[in-house]
C-alpha cells in the first residue's frame, strides 16, 4: 500500500512517480510507470503540482553538440 508519492518524473515519454509504501522509510522508495501505478491504486489521488514540478522529459527533441573551445 502506498504511503504518499514524493515526485514525478517524465522519463522518454512515459511518466513515472516515485512512491514511498507504507511502513518503509523514504530512502526505499521506488519508480514506478504511472499507468501501472494508477491501475494497480485506483484509490490513490495524485497532485498536479508534482507533474507540473517535474517538467518536461530533456531528451526529447533536443540534439546536442560539442562546445567550441574558447
């Protein structure tokens, strides 16, 4: 059973939250896939303020480059 959520995290176009279960301390928390998450605990509300904290996934859409050397 979950305890709370502490983060959510957009990871290749899947989300994923981070859960800290009952009767575990945080340090045990786990990533878990969203949907997996929502239809396993159904019960269990989740913020909008942890998706919005989290932003959007940095490895989509974006190429990157050697810096010229100064």
């Amino acid at each position: 059973m979950p305890d709370r959520v502490l983060q959510a995290q957009l990871r290749r176009d899947i989300w994923y939250v981070l859960v800290q279960w009952q009767g575990m301390p945080a340090s045990k928390a786990t990533w878990e896939k969203l949907q997996e998450f929502q239809d396993s605990n159904p019960d269990v509300q989740l913020e909008d303020e942890l998706f919005a904290k989290a932003g959007r996934d940095v490895r989509t859409g974006l190429h990157y480059g050697r810096r010229e050397p100064n």
